[in-house]
C-alpha cells in the first residue's frame, strides 16, 4: 500500500546548539598549549569550552553549578551540553587561554555569525524556556 505523501527527512538547521559546539569543539581541539612539564591537569579545549559555555548560560556562578549539579545529579551541563569532562576554575580557565591569540578564534567566530546571521537558521531549541 502506498503512502499518500512521501515521508520528509527532517534536516537540522545550519545552527542548532549541537551543531554550534560541534563546530567549536573542532576548533577548540586545535588551539595553542604553551605549558610543558607535567601541569597538564586541565585541557585548553575544555578551558575554552568552559568559558563559551559561561557566556552561553548566562549564569554568574557557572562553576559552582556545575560542581552542584555534578554532586547532586551525577552529571552537569558542562559534560552534557558542551562535551567538556572537567571543570576549571576561572583563574584556571583564564592562566589557560592567556596564552592562546585570538587570531586561533577569529575564524570560528567568523563562522559562526555567517551562519547566524544568514535567514531561518537557528533551531526552536534556541528559544526553549525549558532548564536543564
């Protein structure tokens, strides 16, 4: 029996919050570690995640969250959302990306607000209400 329509493949939009960090995380993986030695505890990639994921939730005490959620939960928005599995402090997140020049950003960025500011791209999940 034939189907009166044909089913339609749903295609995520150009900028959806997994296809964002994706892309940032490929760009993060690559920057700049100027430390030697054994002071590796923390990685840049997730330094740099961490401080996007601070102005992405907009919350003033992001690593005391996180800490909370990871006690109370098991996980945290960190891990989940952003794909980052540990969580440095602020002054970590900063000693980390000092040393990374922001010309190593500014492709990704360019990208990004291409992408954004080109019609219809952003998903519905942008604009949940919903708190994870």
């Amino acid at each position: 029996m034939a189907l009166p329509f044909e089913p339609t493949q749903k295609t995520e939009p150009a900028l959806s919050q997994k296809s964002l960090v994706a892309m940032i995380s490929d760009k993060f993986a690559n920057l700049t570690d100027a430390r030697a030695g054994e002071n590796t505890r923390y990685e840049v990639s997730d330094a740099a995640l961490s401080a996007f994921a601070m102005f992405f939730m907009q919350n003033p005490s992001f690593l005391a969250q996180q800490i909370n959620l990871q006690k109370n939960k098991g996980k945290n928005n960190l891990q989940t959302l952003f794909g980052a599995y540990s969580n440095p402090c602020d002054n970590q997140i900063r000693n980390l990306l000092d040393a990374v020049s922001p010309v190593e950003l500014y492709a990704i960025f360019s990208r990004i607000l291409m992408t954004y500011t080109r019609p219809a791209t952003l998903s519905p999940s942008w604009f949940s209400t919903r708190a994870y």
